[in-house]
C-alpha cells in the first residue's frame, strides 16, 4: 500500500469518528473549532495502526508536516509559511507557543482533510427569514437605548493566547507560574472585563483539577 493509500485510509478513518469540536471562540460569531486534543488521540492510535507517522520542521519562514510511512520510504509533504504569534502582553515564549500551536493545528487540520467549518457552524449564524404578518399598526413605544458592552480587543487576544499556552502544560506548578506571571494583566482584566476574567479563571481551574501537583 502507498502512502497516498494509507493517508486516504487514516482520512477516511477519522471522518467516520465524527469527531466533536470542542474550541469555541466567545467574541465575534462564536463559532466552534478543533483543537489539537479533539483529535491527535485518534491520529495517533490511526496512524499507528496504519503504519504511518507525522514529523514537524521549521524551516526559515515555512513549516512542513510530513507524514512518513513506517513501512516504506514514502512520504507526503504540507508546507505553510509561518506566521508568528503577536500578543504585546503575553512573554516572548508564550507567543512562540501560540505560534507552535496555531500551526501544528491548521496543518493538521490541512493535511487530514478536517473541515473546520461545516452546515453546524453556519447554522448557528444563519437567520430565518418568515412571511410578515399583516396586523394593525401600533404607535412605537420609546425605550431607552442602551449601549452595548465593548469587549477590549487586546483582553481578549490575552485571555485567547495565556488559555492556548495553558493548554500546553502539564503539571499544576507549571499553570501557577503563568498566572502569577501575567497577574498585573490579570488584575486588569479583571477590573475592566470581568467576563473575560471569568472565562480565564474557569479554565484554569478546569486545567488544573486535570493536572498532576
């Protein structure tokens, strides 16, 4: 079997898992994404059934995902250009794990054939249109305008990228140190955007009661 086969057939695989989206973007449209840990479990225990294997390289300004096969001397190979994670807020090592984690994700997402937006997501934003209804006309009523909140972008670029770098660890200690490190944006955040924070927090917390000490 080739290497064009075996992907095909890891592919094939992996679409018949109809695997859940558990990424959701809470500012814009909302809408729902994979996330690495949605689906390299299955990759992994695929392409090792299959007999295939996936190799990461930076090179220059581009990144290549090449999946090899363990059996043979084939290989296929996804190329992208890099483009870095940019946060004024967050430490020189958080932006380079956001980079290392957007493109590990969308080269992936690239190579396995995984939609990442399908009929779900647009149904979630589309709008149902209905045939008006003929009815007596009513004097409007005036009511106060009220001025919708505004979500601080740069809060909101934080709280996205300390979430994917938190994402990242792997003990308790490790989630500590980043939130006592970014805790003078924290406070601020959590004056100026209690929703964000709370978000923050809850994940957090999340991470850490599935984290060891």
């Amino acid at each position: 079997m080739t290497v064009y086969k075996k992907l095909t057939a890891a592919r094939a695989k992996l679409s018949a898992l109809e695997i859940k989206k558990t990424g959701h973007n809470n500012f814009g449209t909302g809408f729902s994404y994979f996330e690495l840990a949605d689906f390299m479990p299955q990759v992994n225990k695929i392409f090792d059934e299959i007999g295939l294997c996936g190799v990461f390289c930076f090179e220059g300004d581009n990144v290549t995902l090449t999946i090899h096969d363990t059996e043979g001397t084939g290989s296929v190979a996804f190329v992208s250009p890099v483009v870095h994670a940019a946060n004024p807020r967050s430490q020189a090592i958080q932006n380079l794990g956001g980079t290392h984690t957007y493109l590990r994700r969308y080269m992936w997402l690239m190579a396995l054939e995984l939609v990442e937006s399908d009929a779900v997501d647009s149904a979630e934003n589309s709008v149902k249109v209905e045939k008006p209804v003929t009815k007596a006309v009513e004097k409007p009523v005036e009511k106060a305008v009220e001025k919708p909140v505004e979500t601080n972008p740069n809060h909101a670029l934080f709280v996205e990228k300390t979430i994917e770098w938190a994402n990242l660890l792997t003990t308790k200690a490790e989630l500590a140190g980043v939130w006592r490190d970014n805790q003078p944006d924290i406070n601020q955040l959590k004056e100026e955007s209690p929703e964000l924070y709370e978000q923050l927090r809850t994940r957090f917390n999340e991470l850490k009661s599935n984290l060891k000490a």
